[in-house]
C-alpha cells in the first residue's frame, strides 16, 4: 500500500462520516431521508422535492469529483486517453449503434401508436 493509497483511506474515513452526520443530525438531511422513503409524502407535507433533488445532485457530484480526482493522482491522467479505444471500436462497428438505435426509435414508435403491447 503506497502513501497515496493511505491519504485516500484517509479522505473516505473523513467524507462518509461528515455524510452520514449530515444526513442523520441535519434538517435537510432528514428532508432527503423521507424523499428516498416516500416521495409523495414528502411532497405533500410541503417540502420543496426539486430543491431536495437539487441538493441531492449536488452531494453525489460532489462525491463524484472527490472520486475523480484521487483516482486520477493513483493511475494519472493523459489528454489523449480512451482515443484508441472510440477510434477502434468505431471504425470496425460503425453500423451496431445505427442499428440498435434505429429498432429502439421503431419499438418506442409502435409502442406509442399501441401496435406492440407496453
């Protein structure tokens, strides 16, 4: 385990208690519990559920970002990485994307017009 492995031990052993704290002891934080439990409760007693969705986007990208950047300090960051990879996956299957593409918009199409059972 090298010293950068320890400093991210480090980050999650600080980040998801704060989480848990702020989730378990705070006003907004009991507000988000009872959204994921029953949202049309939530919405009922008066809680604005699009500024809860709001926060919640927040914090997980907040978490998504943490995530990010300690995985890129362990395995490093290049500007042309995954080029080979969308090159050579589109060059020799050009088609399958156009084609599973263009079955969903007809399945989606005939299931609108009530021709396929939803």
């Amino acid at each position: 385990m090298t010293a950068l492995h320890l400093a991210i031990l480090g980050v999650v052993i600080v980040v998801f208690p704060i989480l848990q704290s702020f989730l378990k002891h705070s006003r907004v934080g009991t507000a988000i519990r009872a959204l994921a439990d029953n949202p049309l409760l939530t919405d009922v007693q008066g809680m604005d559920t699009n500024r809860l969705y709001a926060i919640i986007f927040l914090i997980g990208s907040s978490f998504g970002g943490i995530a990010a950047i300690l995985v890129s300090l362990d395995i490093g960051v290049r500007p042309d990485m995954g080029f080979d990879v969308i090159f050579t996956s589109g060059r020799s299957s050009c088609w399958y994307p156009l084609r599973s593409t263009t079955l969903l918009c007809l399945t989606s199409f005939a299931e609108r017009l009530q021709l396929l059972p939803a």
